[in-house]
C-alpha cells in the first residue's frame, strides 16, 4: 500500500516561509548562544534609552533651576597636615587692626559708660535772682588701656589658655592636653612672630608651616600629627582668646580634636601694638 507523504507542520499546513528565515529559525534553535546574545542586546538597547532619558530628564530640571549665590567666609582658616587649606584665586585682603576676623567688638569700658549717663542725666541747679550759680562743666571721660602681656604676665596667660582649652574638651568627655616641651614652644614663638610678617599659615619665604617643627627640634616621628591656630588684633585676655577660637568652627575642631595630646601658645606684640598668638597641636 503507498503511503502518504507526512506534513512537518503540526498543523497540517505548509510552511509558507522562506528559506533564508526558515534557516535563521533552525539557526537559532540549535544555537542557543545566538538566543541569548540576542537577549541581551535587547535588553542593552532598553537600558540605553532609560539612561539617556534620565540624563535628560536632570538636566532639564538643572537648567530651570535660578544659579546661586556663592558665600565666602571672611575669617582666616586654621591648617593641619595632610589636609591642605584650599586656594582661591582672589587677592587677600589687608585687615586693619580695628576689624581682626576673630576678634569680636570690644564693649565701651565700664567707667566710660558710667560716666556718660551721668552726664546725660545731670540737671542744673536752680537759678535764683540774687545770685546765679554757674552750671557745671561735665568732666571728659577716659577710656582706660586694656592690660598689656609682658614677663611673666605671657607664662600665666599661656597657663590659662591651657586651663581654658581642657576645659571645653572635658565637655566633650576628651582627655586634657599637655603643655608641650621646650621645643614645641620655641617653634609656637617662631610661627606667632612670623605670622606678623606674613598672614596665612605659611612661612614667609612661602613654605608650610610644618617645616617650623622640624627646625626647632620636634621629634616629627614620634608625632606625626599637628596642627596650627593662629589670631592677631587686641586679645590681652586669655579668655577672649579661647573664645574667639571657639567661635570659629576650624579653630574649634583644632582645640576639641581627640588626635591631639600636647600643645604650646606662642606671643607676639608688633610695633603697632597688636598682639599674634599661635597655638601649636602636637598628636600621635
């Protein structure tokens, strides 16, 4: 008996394509990698697309946003090693000695305050007819003179801003610092003066301030960690000081950092009268 031809197609209907699909099709049935290259391809395109959605998408919203202004901070920063202070293409700016960028205003003094109610709520005496008595002239008020450091007055003013600082770092529950040996204060004196020559925490001839130890005879090794606060204006008061450095949150982070274990204060009083002070940090 003569059998009948069988129909690939489950259906029972002829395969109508072509031969370059129907190759492709047996192509990518045997070759399960061209599936999958396929596959991921795909998925690229789509991930491609969403990426460059998105980017359109934040920069649109960036361009309608109003540009901001910029703040700069007008106080001097404090430096430490390894994290350098930033530069700015700016020219400084002289500070006169009235405004200092750490000092606050100094209130008018007590006995000129005084005095000046005093005259403002003075009345005459009465006048008589028989015989007039001449007003009073009020009397000039004078302001005194801040106490000047000098000998001794700088080691016990040195003290005090030891006293002062340990304070604030016994409220943070940090270990108090040590007044730092013979050369860490020849190298605070050396930085306190050098800063009257040039403002900045470099040194004159433009190097770091952290060569300074090495030339004074500070074992770098054994204290590989060090910091520097500088200040100049009026500050005969060790307590104005501190609370100036306080006030500044730089400055603050030297004198409350847990790396540091010694420091030295060092004094200088130009021609001019104002007083520089340099609080060097040393920290294993």
């Amino acid at each position: 008996m003569r059998r009948g031809r069988s129909c690939a197609c489950p259906f029972g209907k002829a395969d109508t394509r072509s031969a370059p699909t129907v190759q492709l099709v047996k192509l990518m049935r045997k070759n399960r990698f061209l599936k999958i290259a396929s596959i991921i391809l795909l998925a690229l395109v789509v991930l491609l697309g969403a990426g460059i959605y998105r980017l359109w998408s934040a920069y649109d919203r960036l361009a309608k946003q109003p540009p901001q202004e910029r703040i700069t901070i007008p106080y001097d920063e404090p430096d430490t090693i390894g994290v350098p202070a930033p530069e700015t293409t700016t020219e400084p700016v002289t500070e006169s000695p009235e405004a200092s960028p750490t000092e606050p205003v100094m209130p008018e003094p007590l006995e000129a305050t005084l005095a000046a109610s005093v005259v403002q709520t003075t009345k005459p005496a009465a006048q008589t007819t028989a015989k007039p008595k001449p007003k009073p002239k009020p009397k000039p008020t004078t302001t005194a003179p801040p106490p000047t450091l000098a000998g001794e007055k700088i080691t016990w003013a040195r003290t005090q801003i030891l006293m002062l600082c340990n304070v604030e770092r016994k409220k943070e529950n940090l270990a108090p610092l040590k007044y730092g040996e013979n050369s860490l204060q020849k190298a605070a004196d050396t930085r306190a003066k050098e800063s009257s020559v040039l403002w900045k925490h470099a040194r004159p001839d433009e190097r770091k301030w952290d060569t300074v130890l090495l030339e004074k005879g500070v074992n770098v090794v054994k204290y590989p960690k060090a910091g520097e606060n500088l200040a100049k204006g009026h500050f005969e008061e060790p307590e104005r000081l501190v609370k100036a450095w306080m006030n500044s949150p730089d400055h603050r982070e030297n004198i409350l950092s847990a790396e540091f274990t010694e420091m030295t204060v060092g004094f200088y009083r130009s021609d001019d009268g104002l007083t520089y002070w340099s609080q060097m940090f040393l920290g294993r």
